[in-house]
C-alpha cells in the first residue's frame, strides 16, 4: 500500500499564520477607528459651532430691542447687562407704554403709565462670564432696579467657553452705538483611549443701537 504523507503544519508555518492573522485584523482595526475618530471630530466641530452660535444670536437679537443708555459692562468684558422690555414670565410679549385698552398694544401686566408707545422696561438681562468654568450664563433680574446686582447663577447658554468679550463704543445720538461682543468656544473628547484634536471656533458680532 502506497503511504500518504499526512504530516500537519509545523510551529514556524502556525506562527506566520498567527502573525499574519493579527497583522490584517489591526489593519481593520485602524481602518475603523480612524473613520470614528472622524466621524467623531466632524460631530465635535458641528457641537461647538453650535453652542456658540447659539449664544451670540440669542445676546445680539436681545440686545438690539434696549436702550443704548441702559446697557452695563464689566471692565474686562466679562460681562454685560441691560435692560428688557420682554414680560418677566412671558417673553413672547414686548411691553409697550399704551393705556387706551383699545389698542391691540394695550397689556395690563406692563403696568402702561401712559400712551408714549415707548418700551416698558421690565427686567435687566445679564450675561455672564465664569472663567472657572468656562460657562456663559444668562440671568433675568426682575423686579427692575436703578442697576443690575451683580452676577448670579443664572442658566447654562455656552459651555467650552475660553473667550468671552463685550464692549460697546459710546457713539452718537446720530449713529448711536455699537454693539460688540466675542466668543471664542473649544471642544475636546476622548476616543478609544485618545484625544481627538481639539475644535475652536471664534464668532463674533456688531450690533448698531439706535435707541
């Protein structure tokens, strides 16, 4: 009878075998994790563009229905208060000085002295800066006062924040004055066991105050 060679693999050819297995399954591997970490970073820098930006529409849109006389600023920026004729407990009403009842401006709750049609102010909103926790936060103070008190707690509007700037220049009852704030807001994560780079994005605004 013929004899067959039935002899299996020997320990280098299971060794190569084993190595070129683990070469290709780290292939795959990176291949994976790399698509996550950009996946991830894509995600990272649309999160901070729109925390960011959220923050500033909401400051300069609440900003351009005030007083340019009324606003208050902190000495390096970090924050900034003025007042707003928005109903303390309904924002959707903007109170207007009109006491004819007939008027479709007429509101009891503004408490209207009179028939100027000119802003009730009803609130001081205040933005602050908290570099400790690099948080903007926004804070109604209500009953209104001669001054905002200073800072409180308030609610999260911007969290990452590294930079947060608002001036305003003292115009002119011709071309009142101008608005300016900057924020400048990063984001960081961690992804399997490493730091993505991190996404910074700078926004800034101008806004021209008339009143």
């Amino acid at each position: 009878m013929p004899v067959r060679n039935e002899r299996g693999f020997g320990l280098i050819e299971l060794l190569v075998g084993i190595a070129v297995f683990a070469l290709l399954f780290l292939m795959v591997d990176s291949v994976f994790i790399t698509a996550h970490r950009g996946a991830r970073k894509a995600e990272l820098g649309a999160n901070v563009q729109q925390n960011g930006r959220i923050a500033i529409e909401r400051l300069t849109r609440e900003i351009r229905e005030t007083d340019r006389v009324d606003i208050r600023f902190a000495a390096d920026g970090s924050w900034v208060a003025f007042k707003s004729a928005r109903l303390f407990g309904d924002a959707r009403i903007f109170c207007v000085n009109v006491t004819d009842t007939s008027s479709p401006l007429y509101n009891a709750a503004c408490t209207p002295t009179g028939n100027t049609f000119a802003p009730v102010w009803q609130a001081w909103v205040v933005y602050t800066y908290n570099a400790g926790t690099d948080e903007v936060r926004r804070e109604v103070q209500s009953p209104l006062t001669a001054n905002p008190v200073a800072p409180g707690a308030g609610d999260v509007v911007a969290a990452s924040v590294r930079v947060f700037n608002a001036r305003c220049s003292p115009g002119s009852a011709m071309l009142g004055s101008t608005f300016c704030v900057s924020l400048e807001v990063e984001g960081r994560e961690v992804v399997q066991g490493s730091e993505v780079a991190p996404e910074q994005i700078t926004l800034m605004s101008r806004v021209e105050i008339r009143n």
